[in-house]
C-alpha cells in the first residue's frame, strides 16, 4: 500500500506552461473555425441571391411566352407587387421572392425583358425595400444564369 501511494505522488500533472500552450493551440483553432464559418454564411447568402435571380428571370421567361409574346420593347416588370396585375407575383409566375435573411425584395426588384435578333435578354434587379431603412440593390445582371459571386453586393 505504501508502494502505491509513493507511486501516487510521484507522477505529475500538467505544469502551468503545458496548460498555457494548449489554450493558446486551443484559441488558434477557433479562430480560424470563426473566419472558415463567416466566409461559409456570406459565400450561401450570395448563392441564394443567384438563385432568386435565377428564379426571377425564368418566371418572366413563362410571362413572356405564355401571356404576351408581342411585349413592347423593353419591358418592365416588377417583381414583388401583389396587388399589381404587372408583376410576377401579381399574374401568379411567382411566389413572393425574399433575401436570404426572409425580408422581402422591394419595389424597385424588377425585370428588364429586351426583344434582340438573337431572342430575348433579360436584367434582373433585386433590391430591398426602402422601409427597411435603407434601400441596396444586391444585384443586377444581364444574365442571370452566367451569375457567379462576384455579382452579387451584401450592405
């Protein structure tokens, strides 16, 4: 018995520096998670914007085709108005479109459908609302299927 209590005080735990090291190992790791883990939010909140412009143009590609293929030249139309009869969400080719973070697009969210030799183009805008207290428009693309992150603007 006395063997084995002198075996117990002999053995040593961590010094103080050991304990220090690994904290500082520790608080290196995390803080690299924290930039990975922040560049991760804002690279999926640029794709969803794509996607709802993805979203946007191929609605006003259905409105164009089915309701009234001889449009004048150019053409708007909103994105987001309900009560609207000229908007997507309006004549039933979308649902209401919000930013990654639920707010919903704005007024100022549109479609710009252009008649050229070589078919149709379209420039879709989406913005937020005014209300909101600050309008940024996220982004505006010629063509929304060649959008890639670089397009898009976070406030």
């Amino acid at each position: 018995m006395l063997k084995r209590m002198k075996a117990l005080k002999d053995q040593r735990g961590l010094t103080l520096i050991e304990l220090l090291v690994v904290i500082v190992i520790i608080g290196i790791i995390a803080g690299i998670a924290i930039v990975a883990i922040g560049n991760i939010m804002e690279n999926s909140k640029r794709d969803a914007h794509i996607a709802n412009a993805q979203q946007v143009a191929n609605a006003a590609r259905l409105y164009v085709t089915s309701e009234n293929p001889a449009l004048a030249n150019p053409v708007t139309i909103r994105v987001n108005e309900h009560a609207s009869e000229d908007s997507l969400v309006g004549e039933g080719y979308l649902e209401t479109v919000s930013d990654p973070s639920g707010t919903i697009y704005g007024d100022a969210s549109q479609v710009v459908i252009t008649r050229t030799n070589d078919g149709l183009t379209f420039q879709v805008t989406l913005a937020n609302a005014p209300e909101s207290g600050s309008a940024h428009t996220y982004l505006t693309s010629d063509d929304p299927n060649a959008l890639d992150r670089d397009n898009v603007t976070l406030p």
